[in-house]
C-alpha cells in the first residue's frame, strides 16, 4: 500500500513537472505569437503609411496634370486665335495688292 501510494506521489509530482512544462511551452508560444503579431502590426502600420504617401502623390500628380491640360487648352485656343487674325491680314494684303494691280493697269491703260 505503502508502495503504491509512493508511486502514486510520485506520479503525481511527475504530472505537476510535466504540467509545468506544458504550461511553460504554451507561455513561451503565446509570447512568440504576441511578438510575432507586433511585428506584423508594425509592417501593416508602415504600408498603410506608405499607401497614403503614395496615394497623396498620385493624387498631387494627377492635379499637376490636369493644370497642364487646362494649359495646353488654353495656348491651342490662343495660337487657333493668333492663326486666324494672321490668315485674315494675309487676305486684307492679298486684296490690297489686287486693289493696286488694277489700279496699276488701269493707269497704263
């Protein structure tokens, strides 16, 4: 009886050893899991900042563009003016010239 309730103790002592090392590796997993979600925190914080750095960018570019559109607009409808003017004082001259020529000839004649 003696015996039995020995290795009964001894069993249990046994137990309580293996408890605590079962009890200790699942500490030191939780540890590592916690750490291990830190640094995936972190990674996760520094896209995020990333993506809106990058974000704010295309938006600053997407802005400049439309600018130099508008500005492009704006120097096609100055140069199709500056065109026109020029093609209407070429027309004005063509005819002062032809007004002249005749001018001329009825002079000779």
């Amino acid at each position: 009886e003696k015996e039995k309730k020995g290795v009964s103790e001894a069993l249990a002592v046994g137990n309580q050893s293996e408890s605590k090392d079962e009890a200790d590796a699942v500490s030191k997993a939780a540890l590592q899991l916690i750490s291990e979600k830190e640094e995936l925190a972190k990674g996760l914080l520094k896209m995020r900042l990333s993506h809106d750095k990058t974000t704010s960018e295309l938006q600053s570019l997407q802005k400049r563009f439309e600018d130099a559109e508008q500005a492009n607009e704006s120097r096609i409808s100055e140069l199709t003016d500056a065109k026109l003017d020029a093609e209407k004082q070429v027309e004005e001259l063509i005819s002062s010239v032809e007004k002249m020529e005749a001018e001329a000839s009825a002079k000779d004649e």
